[in-house]
C-alpha cells in the first residue's frame, strides 16, 4: 500500500515536471507577451533550433541587421544572414523584431566619410541614413513587426544629454528624429522603438523619459520604448525594477524588454580584460540561487506591467554561448539564461514560469 502511494507520488512529480518543461515559455505567457530570443542564422541549423520552436514565438537577429553587417559597402547589401531568420520566423508562424536601424557600434566604416577620408557633412550622412533606413525596412515590410529604430544615444555620463557619438558630432539630436520618420515612409506598419540600456539608473532613466516624451509631443512616429535588461546576480532591486517600470509606463508608450539576460557576475558597466580575480568561473549553487531569485522577481513585475509591456526577448538561447562570454570581462564564461549548455531548462525557468 505505502509502496503504491509512493510510486504514484514519484509519478505525478515526474509527470508534472516534464509537462511542466514541455509547454514552452510562449505558452505559460499567451495571457501576458511574447516571449522572444536573439539568435544566430547558424543556431537555426543546430538543435538550438528545436528548442527555439518550443519555447519562443518571436525572434530578433543578434547581429544580422545591423549597420556594418548588413551594408559593408556604400553600394552592397549583405542579405543572405537576415534573409534565412525572417525566412525562419515565417515558416515558423513567429513573430521577429528588427535590431537595429542607428546605432554608434558595429557600423561600416565608409558611413562617417567621403571618398578621400573626410568626416561627410550632415546633409550627406542624413542621406546616407535614409537610404539605409529605406532599403532594409522596405525589404522586410510587413514581415518585421516592430524595429529597434535608434539604439543607445542617451550618455552614460551624469552631466552629458547625448552620447558624443559621430552621429551626434555630424547631425546633432536631429538624426534620431530622421531615422523614425525615414523607417515609417518605409513601413507605416511597423512598430518603432527607442531602445537603450540601464534605465534602472534613475538618471538615465529620466534622460530617455525627456527625449522620448518630447519625441512623442513633437508627432515623430515613435511608439515604444525597448529597455535592453541586461541585469545581474545584484541589480535591480525589486524597488528599482518598478520605479522604472512605473516611471516609464507614464510617457504613455509600450515598453519591451528587448535584451533580457541575467549575469551570474556582479554589474560591471565598462569592457575590461580578465584578470586573476576573475578565475572562479563555475556556475555554483549560490551564483544559481542568487539569478533564480532575480529572473523571478523580473518576471514577476513584467507580469504586474502587462499592461504596458507587449514584449519580452532574451539576448540569446542558453548558456552554450553568450555575448557575456565576452562582455565586460573578455574570455569569462557566463551562465546568463535560461537554458543551460545542453539546452536543458534551469531551475530559474521553473521560478518565471510558476504562477
Ligand atoms: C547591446 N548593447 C546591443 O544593443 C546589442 O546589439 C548587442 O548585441 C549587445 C548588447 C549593450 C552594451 C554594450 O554592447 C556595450 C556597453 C554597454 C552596453
């Protein structure tokens, strides 16, 4: 008798357990958002791309659309990486997200100058942005529902606006304006967002409210605001979550999570090499149950702000690689999703999908 009950108790825990796996992130949050992920054209050839059928329903090219990628050349086009993940996301009856129109990193090299090497006028970079703008959102028109249109512009600095960037040096503020308005002409469906990193900061936080309020008021066609959520082990509190959730529900936009990670490190904001103090690199119990905690306590609140949040993407599929691997400490392995090396569900995943 006691054996019997026993069993059936081992069963149904195991039984619980494996459905509790097989659902897939996607389903556990129909009622709340998209659950998206950034991937590689090459993860979609390997057993990533079972797994990313399983749990996601939206996917955003890690790399592939970007500026230096995706047009090298003045005259040349380099499609074929964004090509097969839209071609993927269709097959797939997925939604994508494009990332990103503007940005100040990974672009091509002849963008900031003419022929002879000089810094180009801001009527010649502005055209320059259009006509990039215009070839890859008409591409993929009615096939990406929603651009990272400007990445990053805000400074990280206390005392500086604007990131001094070249497109800010050549253009000022106005190329931001530009590039919503050339990426609606392009695709007048299309959902634009702002997009940027540690909003958690309350400084910088108020910095993207001010731009992005004032874009909203002067009629730019802008329509959300991507916060990355590049997060570790020991930021942001649950406070700091919501009041950035909070005070940027209030420009009256959507928000996306566009870039969900979750360090095992404590947050480190600038590129640095790795030293002797970074050689404990396992994934132990405490750096586990310190993430589980967290990955919960952000899923927990975007599930309280589902009213204004129609978004949430990881910036890439499991811990067999990351982009963390080599930011901000290069060559120091992370343990940042939700998957582990061998695409196994960790035990944060049980934390944001029991509710
Ligand atoms: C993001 N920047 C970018 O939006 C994304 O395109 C890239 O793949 C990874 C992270 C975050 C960032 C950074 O790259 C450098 C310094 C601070 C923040």
């Amino acid at each position: 008798m006691k054996t019997a009950f026993f069993v059936s108790v081992l069963l149904t825990a195991l039984i619980s357990n494996i459905c509790h796996a097989q659902q897939g992130l996607k389903t556990y949050y129909t009622g709340y958002f998209p659950i998206g992920v950034a991937v590689s054209p090459r993860a979609l050839k390997t057993d990533e791309a079972a797994l990313i059928k399983r749990e996601f329903n939206s996917v955003t090219p890690e790399n592939a659309m970007k500026m230096g990628p995706i047009h090298p050349e003045e005259n040349k086009y380099y499609w074929t990486d964004a090509d097969s993940i839209v071609a993927f996301a269709q097959r797939n009856k997925m939604k994508m997200r494009g990332h990103t129109l503007c940005w100040h990193n990974q672009v091509p090299g002849w963008l900031f100058v003419d022929a002879k090497g000089d810094t180009v006028s801001k009527e010649v970079l502005l055209a320059r942005l259009k006509s990039h703008i215009t070839a890859v959102v008409s591409r993929y028109k009615g096939k990406i529902y929603a651009w990272d249109v400007v990445n990053e512009v805000i400074s990280d600095k206390k005392d500086q606006f604007y990131r001094n960037s070249p497109w800010y040096k050549i253009c000022g503020d106005e190329y931001i304006e530009k590039a919503f308005r050339y990426a609606h002409e392009a695709d007048p469906q299309a959902l634009l967002f702002y997009n940027d990193y540690n909003e958690i900061d309350p400084v910088k936080r108020e910095k993207i409210f001010k731009m992005v309020t004032s874009l909203k008021e002067e009629g730019v066609p802008i329509h959300g605001v991507g916060l990355q959520g590049h997060w570790a082990i020991n930021e942001p509190s649950a406070d700091q979550l919501e009041q950035t959730l909070s005070r940027l529900s209030a420009i009256g936009l959507k928000l996306q999570i566009t870039e969900l990670d979750i360090s095992v490190y404590p947050k480190e904001h600038n590129a640095r090499p790795s030293g002797t103090q970074d050689l404990k690199t396992e994934f132990t119990a405490d750096k586990e149950q310190k993430q589980m905690e967290v990955y919960k306590m952000c899923f927990d609140l975007f599930r309280k702000y589902k009213q204004y949040i129609t978004g949430v993407t990881f910036w890439n599929i499991s811990d067999r690689s990351s982009w963390l691997d080599n930011f901000p400490v290069r060559g120091r392995k992370d343990y940042p999703l939700l998957f582990d090396k061998d695409l196994k569900p960790k035990k944060a995943y049980r934390e944001v999908t029991t509710f």
